[in-house]
C-alpha cells in the first residue's frame, strides 16, 4: 500500500512539475493574444483607410513587442516605396528635444523652471515682452507666456541665407499679448526661446547640444536638426527623394522648405530612428537621456490642467492625450507637406509614432493613437448638469497674430457655438454633450480634439480650452463690424471694376470721358486689390517678411494717395456742375475709397 502509494505521489509531483513548465503562463498567453488582437486591429484600419495614404511609417511598441508597418509611397509619381530609409519630417514632434534638453540642464543644476528667464538670456537680446510679470521655464512649456503667432518667417522657400537662432527669434514678429500663466496660447516663438536657452546656458548650440546628448546617446545616426541638413549629408540626400502630398494626395510643390526658428520643427529622420527615442522614454529608469529616474517621471507628470477640473493638459511641454488610460502626453506636429504624431503611455507602456508625407494629415496620426490608446472615457461624478446658453457665441483662437495683415487670418479660423437641448452644445455642425458643467465631449472626429473646457475670464469673459490653445470670446457687433469691413471692401472693388469697364466703353463708343481723379481712382482700387491678392499669394508660398516690405509700403502710398485725391474730389463736388447720376457717381466713389483706406489700415496691410 505504502510502495503504491508513493510511486502515485511521484507520478503526482512530475505530472504537476511538466505541466508548470509548459503549460502553466497565462500572463504570456494573454499578452500575446493582446499583441495579436491590436496588431490585427491595426493592420485593418489601414486597410479601410488605404486610399487616404500617400507615404506611412508607423510603430507601436506594447511593453516589450514591437509593431513597424510601412505604407504607401514617398514618391508617388516614381513609385518608390517607403522603406526603413525614407526620412520624414517630424514638424512640430522636433519640441520634444527641446524639453528633454531642459529637463536634462535641470537635472545637472544649471536651469530652474520657476526662475524668470530674462537671469539666462544675454542683456542685449532683444525681449519680445510687454508685461512685468516674470516669464519662466514653466510657462514656455506650458505655452502660457503670453506670445501671439506669425504666419511670417515660419517657413522660407531657399532662403538667401541661414540665420542664427538668435537671429531668428530677435527678428521674429511676435508681441506679447497676455500676461504670463493668463492664456494658453501654443507658441513656437516660446519653444525656440527655450531652445536658445538651453544654448546660453550649456554653452553649446542647440544642434551641438542635442546631437552630443540625445543622438549620440540613442545612436540615432539617420536623424538631422539642422534646417537644411547640414548636419547629415545622408539625410539631406534621403530628403531628396521624398515628395509631400495633399488630403486628397496631390503632389505638393515645392515641398521643401527651411525653418529659420529651426529647433521647432526642422528634426527629419526615420521612423527607426524616432523608435529609439520611443522606447528611451518607456523605459523605467531613462538612463540613455537622464542620470535620475526621477527626471523621467516628472517629465511626464502633469504641470497644467484644463481649468477648474482635474484633467491634465499639458506634462512639461508634451500635451495630454484623451484615452482611455488617461495618463498619455505626446505631440503632433505638420509641416508644408508632412505630418507626424508621437505619444507615449508609460504607466500601461505603450508607445507610439506615426509618420507621413501628406499635409495637415488626422486620419492616422490622430486616429492610429486612438486605436492603440483607446477613446476617451470621463470619469463621472454627481454635479447638476448646467444651462449650456451661457457659452454661445463665437470664439477665435489665442494662437493667433494679433497685429500685421496676418491678423485678417483669424477671421477665417472663428467658430461659432451654439446651444443643444438645455445642456449640450453644437460647434462648428459638431454636437458637444455635457459631462459636467463647462466640461464637454464630441463623439465627431478623433479623441485628440474631443474635449472642450469652458470657463470665465476676469478680462476676456469667456474662454474655450481645447488641446493645443485657449479660443477667446468675440463679441458679436466686433464680429459683424469686421465682416461688414470686408463686405464693404469688396463692393467697392465691384464698383471700381464696373466703373473702369463702363468709363472705357463710353470713351471708345461715343468718346465720352470720365473724369481723370474718378478714373485714376479706380484704378488704384484695382491696383490695390491685385497689390492685396499679391501679398497673400507670397505670404502663403512662406516668402520672408523682408520680401513683403515693398509691397506693404505701396499699401500705404495707395492710402495717402486716396485721401488727399479724395479731399480733392469733396471740394470739387461742390463746384462742378453735374447731372444726378454723375454726382452719385462722385459721392460713391469717395465713399467706396475712403471704405478701402479704412480696411488697409484696420488689417494694417501696411509696413
């Protein structure tokens, strides 16, 4: 009995022992099931979306697996597939190595985050402040310090020369329109100065700085930061081969354009090499970038929330990314023809990149991340839902020029909201639902823009939140008085474009004259809408300012030209003798002229 006995315990123990060692890892079993389920969901929404790309790279890395799929064309017209050698331009995804550079000066004791900045810049640099208040680290990276934009200088098709940093950000035509910590406005003024910060006070350039202690340390060797790849002749020759598509995949040209403000937006290189960077900042103690793991951690903990709640919006210069896990920052980033997104979850670490060759580009840089991340879910709690009328109206972004023609822009990027039932809101055709008061979610588009924050504004009343900038509240006589402007504006170059037409029938067919100050007039209405139409073609082809000058300055002669040749038509009017028709003729065209004046100089088309 005893000999049976023991002869079942050890068949027993070496049954249990095999079936331990092979049989016995469910954890490996259902991370694998997991990889295979996201790798297979991935791979079909590239499919569905297969006549939306022109040229991808993407790569996702669960933990310790790695998906890398290649799409598409680099040159669609030459059929040169992508490969692990095409480069893509990493656009605004560059300002990541601006942070990681501050973060590391931070950790070796040579740069404070919550010091006044002005202690670490030379005391001739040219400032680009108005407010007292201090402007720190913290609110560069925040996006707080309170720059407007520019659409001038950002991009310059072969620039004549290339321009130092310094250069750039002291030439660069930005004001400072809030005071420090007031508004999210995104800045790429305010991470170029960070960028030569970390120049002043390492001692290195920027390009020296980030190729000695990121590159060099991830062995990133088919990444450049120069802003013509000066850096990398491998690069630059790769970049050449490389086209930039449209939306709707049409060739873009010219494509290539070179950043003056480099250090925001000038990084290219490939997807393997932007993989390193990924993995670096998923791995627990970041060595390869910081000497503290502390460093690492705090880089991603959050430094601003959206206002009055508790969702975190920015974590040290990386944006929050709404998911499901709720605890992923990153940064998007578009250039004139490419389009790029990287993100990063490393409580769950999960990482991902996405490249492309196509402009202003969402489908799979927003939509890949929320596929891999999961839709946004808000936490619930037990407040009464609000009356959601108090927050129509129209909001314009804070991003924005705020002087120069470029301003007129922001006419065009206002969006109107409107009340829903008792507590939703309709945005631009979106319907936004309350999740609680002044919290609301779209279900329209990626999760990347679904979450709107309102709430007041001692000064600016009212105030929309989303990602990447606050929207501020314009009160609607100022938005009808502007368009009425406009509207006016071109009734006039209507008028002038008839009376021209009509003046030169009469005088070849019955040889009948107009007035000379009348018919000069319209011509120089004419002269100043094509002078107009002329400005924002180049502005738009990223010309330098110092191009526009000239052109700008005829703005302004058309102006003292027009009064003074109006003032003259006045007294005349008095004193010539004319039918009813011709003094309505006369009155209109002063009218129309003086209209004209005063939307040049209200848009300051003038230099």
């Amino acid at each position: 009995m005893g000999y049976h006995n023991n002869k079942f315990f050890k068949t027993f123990i070496c049954f249990l022992l095999i079936w331990t060692l092979y049989s016995y890892h469910p954890q490996s079993t259902l991370s694998a099931n997991e990889h295979t389920v996201l790798e297979n969901k991935l791979e079909k929404y590239l499919i569905e979306h297969g006549e939306n790309i022109a040229g991808l790279a993407t790569i996702v890395i669960d933990q310790d697996e790695i998906v890398y799929k290649m799409k598409g064309y680099s040159n669609r017209e030459k059929q040169i597939l992508v490969t692990e050698n095409t480069v893509f331009e990493w656009g605004s995804v560059s300002k990541i190595l601006i942070w990681i550079s501050v973060l590391q000066l931070v950790e070796a004791g040579k740069l404070d985050v919550e010091t006044d900045i002005k202690n670490y810049l030379p005391n001739d640099f040219r400032f680009k402040t108005k407010f007292e208040d201090p402007i720190t680290m913290q609110h560069l990276m925040r996006h707080t310090a309170g720059f407007d934009d520019s659409y001038t200088d950002l991009m310059i098709h072969r620039p004549t020369k290339k321009k130092l940093l310094r250069e750039a950000l002291e030439e660069a035509d930005i004001k400072q329109l809030f005071p420090p910590g007031d508004v999210v406005a995104y800045s790429n003024y305010g991470s170029g100065l960070a960028a030569y910060i970390v120049e002043e006070v390492s001692g290195l350039d920027y390009q020296e700085y980030v190729r000695n202690n990121i590159f060099e340390p991830l062995q990133m060797t088919k990444t450049a930061i120069d802003p013509e790849q000066d850096d990398n002749k491998w690069v630059k020759n790769q970049r050449g081969k490389v086209q930039g598509y449209s939306n709707t995949l049409q060739l873009i040209e010219p494509n290539y354009y070179t950043i003056p403000m480099y250090p925001v937006g000038s990084v290219m290189g490939t997807a393997s090499d932007l993989q390193k960077l990924l993995q670096a900042l998923l791995t627990e103690e970041g060595t390869l970038l910081f000497k503290d793991k502390k460093t690492i951690k705090f880089m991603f903990e959050p430094t601003l929330y959206y206002p009055k709640t508790k969702i975190p919006r920015v974590a040290n210069g990386l944006f929050y990314l709404p998911s499901k896990s709720q605890h992923v920052y990153g940064h998007g980033g578009n250039s004139k023809a490419f389009s790029s997104s990287f993100y990063v979850d490393r409580k769950e670490q999960v990482g991902v990149v996405v490249l492309t060759n196509v402009k202003d580009e969402n489908i799979f840089t927003s939509g890949i991340p929320e596929i891999i991340f999961g839709a946004y879910t808000h936490v619930k709690n037990e407040a009464v839902l609000e009356n959601s009328s108090e927050w129509q109206g129209i909001y314009e972004p804070a991003r924005l020029p705020s002087y120069g023609f470029s301003k007129i822009y922001g006419l065009f990027l206002r969006g109107t909201t409107k009340q829903s039932g008792s507590h939703d809101l309709i945005i631009n055709d979106s319907l936004y639902s309350q999740l609680e008061p002044g919290i609301y979610q779209t279900e329209v588009g990626p999760s990347l823009y679904s979450l709107d924050v309102y709430s007041t504004h001692p000064q600016l009343k009212k105030i929309l939140s989303n990602t990447y900038s606050d929207l501020i509240y314009i009160p609607y006589y100022k938005h009808l008085m502007e368009w009425g402007g406009i509207i006016l504006g071109l009734f006039a170059l209507l008028f002038s474009f008839i009376s021209v037409i009509v003046a030169t029938v009469r005088r070849l067919w019955h040889n009948k004259r107009q007035h000379a100050l009348i018919f000069s007039q319209h011509i120089l209405n004419l002269l100043l809408f094509t002078n107009v139409l002329w400005i924002s073609y180049k502005t738009v082809s990223m010309v330098s300012y110092a191009f526009l000058k000239p052109f700008l300055t005829l703005n302004l002669i058309y102006v003292i030209i027009t009064l003074v040749n109006s003032g003259f038509l006045m007294m005349m009017l008095k004193n010539q003798s004319l039918s009813k028709r011709e003094k309505w003729v006369w009155f209109l065209t002063i009218v129309f002229a003086v209209v004209l004046c005063v939307n040049v100089l209200y848009w300051e088309f003038y230099y």
